[in-house]
C-alpha cells in the first residue's frame, strides 16, 4: 500500500514538472526591431506584416505584391540643414572653383565659397538649378558616380561631423531587413538624384541599384575615342516629387506598393497613392520630434516641411513615428 501511495505521489509530482517549468523556460523569438520602443507604432507594425503574409489571413498578400517604398531624406537618413545631395553640390563647387576665379563674385557660387549658409537658404529654383546643373552635367556617367564616392568618403556632415552614410536611421535599417525578410520588395522613392543614390544604396540601406526611383538629368548615348559612354546634359528629365513620386512608381515598378514611409508634404502624394489600392495598406510617417538626437521640425520646416500632410495622416489614421518617443537611438551604435 506504502509503495503505491509513493508511486502515486511521484507521478502527480512528475506531472507538475512536465506542464509547468518547461513553459516558464522557453525562449521568446527574437525582437526584429530592436531600435523601436514597444507601444502603438511598433504593434501597428507587427500587426501590419503579420495580416499581409499570414495565408489564413482575409488581408494575405501575394509575394509579387508585397512592394515597400520609402521617401530617402528625412526618412532613410537626415535632412538638416540642408539636404545632403546639396552638401555634395557644396563640396563640388569648392573642389571646382580653382578653375573658376570668376565665382568669388558671382552668385549663386560667392555664397558658397564664403560658407553663407544664410543666403544660399534664401535661393530658389533658378540658382538651386544652376549650381545643380554645374555639378551634375557635363561630365559621363562613371565620372559623376566617382564624384559621389569621392564626396561620401571625405567629407563631414557640418555639425555632427560625422560621415553622411553614419547619418541613417537605425530603425529604419531595421523596418527594411524586417519587411524583406518576409518577402517584401523594398524600394527607394525620392526627390533625390536617382544617380546620386545608386552608387551607395545598396552597401547603406541594402536596397539594389535597380530598386531606386529619384529625380534625373537628360542623359545621351556618345562615343568617346572610340569607347560607349552616358554623357549627363544640363536639362532636367524628371522630377520624382509631390506628384511625380506616383508617376515615378508606376513608371520604374508597375505596380502599387502596399507599404509607403515618408516624412513629409513632398511624400503626401506617394501616400494618398498607395492609400488608394484594394487589401490591407500601411502609411507610415516619421514626425521629426527629437531635438536632442536629431532635429525637431515640422509645419514651418524650410527643409522637409510636414503641414497638409501631418494633418491628412492625423484625420486619416496613418502611423506617424514620434522620433523622440518611438525610436531607442536614431543613428547606428
């Protein structure tokens, strides 16, 4: 009788350890965005991924139609205080103007061979154009990628002082890695030069040359002693902002993205474009917030201004980003 009672009490006691501490043991999977603070944002975009790839899910989506583009300043990488592509412009004017004394009294150059960061704020399209057209044209193809790279690797963002590809947004790394590795094809969308962001793209964000939509020159086909080259004429070709974003998408993907990140009114149109597909979408805007790590601006903004667009997100309940709340750290340890 003693030997069964122990028998008995054994068995329960090896049931317990079967359905209790194992459980207890168990290891969560891992954060795949570790960058972002739990909370709303961060489920929205769990929820989002898991409603879009689930095949039992009402909401599943298609491997070819899981398409993620991204605005690149202010969104991918900072924008302030100047956009980047502009520094570069900088960085050439200076590199030129040796062969050019004329430019220490003429504008729109004189602002920047005297460092006047007041007045070239105050230039609009015409010398903005100008001294675009003087650093990006003229030269082939392989020559302007070579100015690019010879720009990434020696120069320094004036304030931080670090190198402008140092300056990306470590949750956004994240988002990307996380979106592609459930079979979303992620592209860049911007205002940017499309052959200023194709030499760095894809080693920066992991996103090929060929997933790159932006803004371009007139470019024509020439021989050269013989050889083929892609010579950059000094007359615009498109403008892949505002509206052109959506002309720019349907043109180089073909397709409706289901997944669309911005940061500000020059994104509204990429937007309101994926908003209007059929299924499941998601509209993620970064609301630049943190003054402290980052900058913080938004409606008066002189540089990736968020106004109709903060209040079209807000009325149609988008995801906006509070940087400052949402995001552990902003730029890679």
């Amino acid at each position: 009788m003693r030997n069964k009672l122990w028998i008995l009490i054994s068995l329960i006691f090896i049931g317990f350890a079967c359905s209790s501490p194992v459980a207890d043991n168990s290891t969560p999977p891992a954060d795949q965005l570790p960058s972002w603070n739990d909370g709303k944002v961060k489920k929205e975009i769990f929820d989002f991924v898991d409603a879009v790839t689930d095949p039992e899910s009402p909401t599943f989506v298609e491997i070819p139609d899981r398409i993620a583009v991204f605005d690149n300043d202010g969104t991918l990488w900072s924008e302030q205080p100047l956009y980047f592509q502009l520094f570069f412009v900088i960085y050439q004017i200076k590199k030129m103007a040796p062969d050019h004394p004329e430019w220490i009294t003429e504008q729109p150059f004189k602002a920047i061979l005297d460092d006047d960061m007041a007045t070239l704020k105050t230039f609009g399209m015409k010398e903005l154009l100008e001294l675009v057209m003087t650093t990006h044209a003229g030269i082939t193809s392989v020559e302007f990628e070579n100015a690019v790279m010879d720009w990434l690797h020696n120069d320094r963002h004036p304030s931080l002082k670090k190198p402008f590809t140092k300056l990306v947004y470590q949750p956004m790394l994240e988002l990307m890695n996380y979106l592609r590795d459930n079979d979303f094809k992620v592209f860049i969308v911007s205002g940017g030069g499309i052959d200023f962001m194709r030499p760095w793209a894809e080693e920066v964000y992991g996103i090929p040359r060929n997933q790159v939509v932006g803004s371009s020159i007139v470019t024509q086909f020439e021989l050269k002693d013989g050889e083929p080259v892609l010579v950059r004429m000094p007359e615009l070709n498109f403008i892949d902002d505002k509206e052109g974003k959506p002309v720019g998408i349907y043109r180089h993907i073909g397709r409706k993205p289901i997944f669309c990140g911005g940061n500000s009114d020059g994104d509204l149109q990429m937007m309101q474009y994926t908003d209007s597909g059929k299924g499941k979408r998601m509209m993620l805007y970064i609301h630049h917030t943190d003054a402290e790590r980052e900058w913080a601006y938004d409606r008066d903004s002189h540089i990736g201004r968020f106004n109709k667009a903060l209040d079209e997100a807000t009325e149609k309940g988008w995801t906006i980003v509070n940087m400052k709340t949402d995001w552990k750290v902003i730029y890679p340890e």
